[in-house]
C-alpha cells in the first residue's frame, strides 16, 4: 500500500498542485511573479554565483531527460553501450552537480552576509533553498553513491526510467521503483515535494524565462524625434527585434 500511495498516486497529486498553483499564481499573483532581483544590492558575487548555478541546473535537467525520457534500448541501438552510458553519467552529471550545489551555496552565502537582500528574505524563500539544496544533495548522492556506496550493480535505467515513462500513460510501473536503492527513492521524493511547492516560491519564474534575451538585438537609445529641426538625427538602422517590442526610449 505504501508504494501504490508514494509511486502510483502522489506523483499526480505533485502534477495537479505544481500545474493548479502556476495557474492561480499567475492569475491572482502576476506582479509576485518575479525573482525579486537583489543584484542593486551586491552584484560581484553574484555575477559568479548566479552563470554557476543556472548552468549548473541547465546540464542537470538535460541529464534528467536522457536517463529517464530515452529508453536503454534507444542508446544501445546506436551503438552506446552500458558501461559507456554509465561512466558519462557519472562524469558529466557528477560535474553538473557540483557546480549546482557550489552555485547555489554561493548565492546562499551572499544572501546571508549581505544585509539588504537578506532582510529581503522571506521564511517562503527559506524553506524553498532547504528543500532546493536536499534535492540537488540527494541527486548528487545517488550519481555518487553507486561507485562509493556499493551501487555500482544498480541500473536506474531499468527501474527508475521505466517508471517515469509510465506515468505518462496513466499505468504507473510501481513494482519497478519500488525495486531502486533506497537514495533514488529519497531523491525523487524529495524532487516531488520541490516542484509541488514550485508554483508558491521565486523558483516559479522558471516558467518565463526570458529565452528571447539571448537572441535579441542591442538596445538602441534615441532622443525625442524632432523632425526636420537643424542637427536633428535620422533614425539610425538596427537589427530587428526579437521577441521585444520596439520602443524608443525616451
């Protein structure tokens, strides 16, 4: 009964909260929809701590969809073998968790020794950065854990993955997680709790990232447009806008 519960009904239960709450925080909530940026008060150690973590977290989740999206069988048909698999796993993603948790621990220490952004922290912030840091803990324990911990013999691709593909079909492979190390069972459930309270902390600016800011022209500075007066300037060509609207900046 208790696995029905924790691998059969609460991954839905942490679904419906994680896609009802982005629904009403975004209706109820549109201008608490923000990171609440604190770089006007210190900016140093966050132009380290910040590309660390975010870069971190990107190669972290790109690790996530290979291992649990993209059956064994796919990779091995290509010629990738498991022992090949299981050594770039533990390589990359024993890189793209370090630098997780070294970045967020950077802009854990700077929230804390900075007066003003910490005043600016919220017991809602507080609790969002423990179950934030247990999540990337426990993920780097079990990418770690099977060459020092004795796990090395277990393949998550074999119980772990075929889970979460049959959650989507709505036939829930309980008897395969339920079979995974007990650190696997730690870290997803700690990962479900973590996107259950996603919607109601800063972590829900996620969702609208500005991905058009990596493509988009300079920002061009014009002066009032004052006709044919003498000396005045014609507008000046520039690259079209990407995902911006074009306003003059007055």
């Amino acid at each position: 009964m208790t696995d029905i519960v924790l691998w059969g009904v609460l991954p839905y239960v942490m679904v419906a909260i994680l896609v009802g709450g982005s629904i009403w925080r975004y209706k109820y909530d549109q201008f608490g929809w923000t990171t609440r940026s604190s770089q006007l008060y210190e900016s140093k150690l966050l132009r380290i701590a910040s590309p660390v973590f975010h870069f971190g977290i990107l190669a972290v989740i790109a690790g996530h969809f290979f291992g649990l999206v993209i059956p064994q069988s796919w990779t091995e048909a290509i010629g990738m073998s498991q022992d090949f698999y299981h050594f770039n796993a533990l390589f990359v993603g024993g890189i793209a968790g370090i630098c997780t948790l070294g970045g967020i621990i950077l802009l854990i220490v700077r929230r804390r020794t900075t007066g003003p952004v910490f005043m600016a922290t919220t017991k809602n912030d507080k609790t969002m950065y423990v179950v934030l840091v247990a999540a990337i803990v426990f993920g780097l324990w079990t990418t770690l854990a099977s060459v020092f911990l004795g796990e090395h013999g277990h393949n998550y691709r074999e119980t772990v993955s075929p889970w979460f593909r049959s959650l989507f079909i709505f036939q829930p492979d309980i008897g395969s997680m339920a079979a995974a190390p007990f650190s696997f069972h730690l870290h997803t459930l700690v990962g479900m709790l973590l996107f259950a309270i996603w919607p109601f902390t800063r972590l829900v600016h996620a969702f609208t990232a500005p991905f058009h800011y990596l493509f988009r022209p300079y920002i061009v500075y014009r002066s009032r447009d004052i006709g044919n007066a003498p000396g005045a300037r014609g507008r000046q060509p520039g690259w079209q806008p990407v995902g911006t609207r074009d306003r003059d900046r007055r």
